[in-house]
C-alpha cells in the first residue's frame, strides 16, 4: 500500500491536501472553542452593563408605575429578571426560579432608587440570564463529532479536487512522454493553461515538432540512402553483367580473326587464298573495333553530367533527320516511314546524345520489320508521349524485360543477322536515364511499338 502511494502523485497530493486542510479546519475549530465563549461572555456583559446604566438613570424621578414598568421591558429586552423592594416590601420581575442555583455567579447590578410620589428608598437589582461562557463552551464540544465529520468530507472533497485539478494535466503530459520515448510524435499536449504546466505543455509541444522534423528528415534521407545503395548495387551488377557480356562478345570475333590470321600465315587448305580471307579478317578487325568504341561511348555516356549541355529543339526536326538517315535502309526493305508529329512540339535535351537515342529507336524499327511493313512515329500532345510502332513483327512477352540488357538479342541464338553490336537499346536506356525520361517496349494489335515519355 505504501509503495502505490510513494508511486502515485495524485494519491500523495490527495493526502497532503487532505492531512493540511484537517488540521487547519481543527486548529480553527480549537481557537474558536477556546475564544469564542470568553470573548462572548465580556461583550455580553458590557452590553448588560451599559444597558442596566442607562435603565437606572431613566428610573430617576419617575413614578412607581413608570418605573416598574421600565423594569419589565429591560428584563424583557434584555432577558433579565429584577427585584425591587425595601424593608416593607419587595416585587420581583421575571422567572427567578430559573436562576435560583447560580444566582451566586450571575451577573448582577444593584443600585438605589427612590419614586418621585414616595421618598421611600428601594433597592433594585438587575441578573443576566444570558448563558455563561462554561455553557457556551459545553455547547461547542457538544457539536464536535458532527464538526469533526463536516470537516473530514470538506477536505476529502476538497484534497480529491485539488489533486484532480492539479495531477490530470501532469498525468496527461507523463503518459505524452512515454509516448514520446517510443517515438510517436502525433500528440499535442494542452496548451491553453498559461501557468507553468502550460508553459511546461508548449516547451514538449515545440520539442515534438522540433524531433518530428528531425525524424522525417531523417527518414527521407534513409530513404534517399537506400534508394542510392540500391541504384549503386544495381549499377555495380549491370556493370558486371555488362563487362561479362562484352568480354563474350569480344571472344568471338577475336576468336574468328586470330584464327584465320594463324591459317594463312601458316598457309593451311584455302586459307593460302589470302586475297579471300583478309577481306574477311578485315571485317572481323572493324567489328571489334565497331564493339570498342560503342563500349567506350557507353561508358563515358555513364559518367557524364548533361544539364549544361542541353537545348531546346523540335522534336519534329530531330525526327524527320533521322528519318532522311535511315531511309536507304528502309528503301532497300520497302519500309514506309510515317511521321505525324507537330511543328511547334518542342524538348530539352542534349542533342548529339538524344539524336543518337532517336536513331537507335528508329534503326532497330526498321531493322527488325519485314519487307513491305510501315514504321510509325506518332507524338500524342495530350500524354506528351512519343511512340515508334513498326508492323508486322511480335516480340514474345518474355524477352520484353530483357530488350534493354546489353548484348541481348530476342532470338536465342544470339545471331547477327540483322545486325548491330547488341547494344543499340542499352544505349538507349543509358541515354534517356540521362534525361530522365520514362520509356517501355510492348507489343501492339499492329507490332512492336517504343514508347518515350517527354519531359
């Protein structure tokens, strides 16, 4: 029981108020038992005695019957009785059988009087009946108990106030920081009280606000971290990937060119042909060469930082060169180009890099379409998208996550029929990833189409 008191703030305020206002309320009543009745019984008696003064003095010079009738009212005014008489009679005013046993310790006042008809001289005396401080006293202890009684349910009543008024508030801030210390900062303590709890309320509100913004800072740049490791783990496996990839496309034609080298040197079978295989070995020395330097852009592209280098320039412009470009390819397949794409739509970007991204996006429509199939290059002003849609080809569902992997190529065996390092759509992605730019390959009712978001 002691402990739950010691650890309750609003049992111990509830016990202090209590304890304080019972001996204050007792010690009052203690002062007012002992003082009271004294000071009652010396009012009462100077009272009696200027009044009984002034009653004899009004008795001079009257007659018998004015002055006994004088006498009645002071002892009725004054709840008093008299006697009146001398050595042939006497007369007696009011009940003084009452008094009979402490006419001892009454008060009294005695005093001559003589009649204005009679020069006889009488004797009057004049006794208080007012109640004595003894019985006063009596009277007070008397109503203790209920005293004591009125006084324990003031203060229980008051104490319970009191703790209410002042633990609920501090209650209420003490369970705030407990939530505090799990690091919920979505409460608000009261702050309409101006006293110290008030001020005390406003200081844990502004520390709330204060570490909720340290915290969401934090957390978004936890996030931001995160994202970056990511991004950077990412990076760190394509690169892998990539350099896996390059050193596989490398072998191969390394492979054919050394090979070939190594038999005509040593003149084996038609390989003495040299006019026949050097050509070829010719071809097999610039598609490595064509192979390096692509890797060498890709990798520089990389690193590179374009915001000082962009312009801003039409979109149909960029288009229609590429077009003029790539159009004796397309002529040799009997491929329609169709551009619909409006004058004034314009873009910022670097111009060599998204050029060469608009020509991959392009070459590859018309490389990869049958004879006779159309290539379209469509801007939409309302989604700001442009789509490069070529017909008559399908892309299986499957290798349409993989288009932009370096090296990949959709038919398994990796052929180079149509073409191409194996890196035009790598390039692509590194280009718009530069640019910030949202794009996606999938299939069509038509074909295959490329769709570019623009900034």
């Amino acid at each position: 029981m002691r402990k739950k008191i010691s650890n309750s703030l609003s049992a111990k305020v509830f016990l202090w108020v209590f304890t304080a206002l019972t001996l204050c309320s007792i010690l009052i009543y203690g002062i007012v038992l002992i003082f009271v009745p004294q000071s009652y019984q010396l009012t009462g008696s100077k009272q009696f005695e200027t009044n009984a003064g002034a009653l004899f003095s009004a008795l001079e010079n009257k007659s018998y019957e004015e002055g006994t009738t004088l006498i009645t009212n002071f002892c009725i005014e004054n709840n008093a009785v008299a006697m009146l008489g001398n050595e042939k009679n006497s007369v007696t005013f009011g009940d003084f059988e009452t008094i009979a046993d402490d006419l001892s310790t009454a008060q009294t006042y005695t005093t001559d009087v003589t009649f204005a008809e009679d020069k006889a001289s009488y004797t009057l005396s004049v006794i208080s009946l007012s109640k004595t401080a003894s019985e006063l006293f009596s009277l007070l202890l008397r109503f203790i108990p209920l005293v004591l009684t009125v006084i324990l349910l003031l203060s229980a009543l008051s104490a319970l106030i009191c703790s209410r008024v002042i633990v609920v508030p501090i209650a209420k801030i003490s369970q705030i920081s407990k939530r505090m210390t799990k690091l919920d900062m979505t409460w608000r303590c009261d702050t309409d009280r101006g006293d110290e709890i008030g001020v005390l309320s406003s200081s844990l509100n502004t520390m709330a606000a204060r570490l909720q913004s340290t915290m969401e800072e934090l957390e978004t740049a936890n996030q931001q971290l995160t994202k970056d490791v990511k991004k950077f783990q990412r990076l760190e496996e394509q690169h892998r990937n990539f350099f896996a990839a390059v050193s596989h496309e490398l072998k191969t034609p390394l492979t054919i060119l050394k090979g070939q080298l190594e038999n005509m040197i040593l003149g084996f079978g038609d390989y003495q042909n040299h006019d026949k295989y050097l050509p070829q070995a010719l071809k097999s020395a610039e598609d490595i060469e064509y192979l390096v330097k692509e890797i060498l852009s890709i990798t520089k592209m990389e690193t590179m930082n374009i915001g000082s280098s962009l312009e801003t320039l039409s979109l149909a412009d960029m288009v229609s060169k590429v077009v003029i470009e790539l159009q004796p390819l397309a002529t040799e397949k009997d491929i329609a180009i169709f551009q619909n794409i409006s004058e004034d739509i314009s873009v910022s970007v670097n111009r060599n890099l998204f050029g060469k991204a608009l020509s991959n996006i392009i070459g590859n429509a018309i490389r990869h379409s049958k004879a006779d199939a159309k290539v379209y290059a469509d801007y939409d002003t309302d989604t700001h998208i442009l789509v490069v849609e070529n017909t008559g080809v399908f892309l299986d569902e499957d290798n349409l996550e993989n288009m932009f992997t370096p090296f990949y190529r959709a038919d398994k065996s990796r052929s180079k029929a149509t073409g191409g390092s194996g890196l035009g759509l790598y390039i692509v992605k590194t280009i718009l990833d530069l640019h910030g730019m949202e794009y996606k390959i999938t299939n069509t009712d038509k074909g295959v189409a490329f769709y570019l978001k623009l900034n």
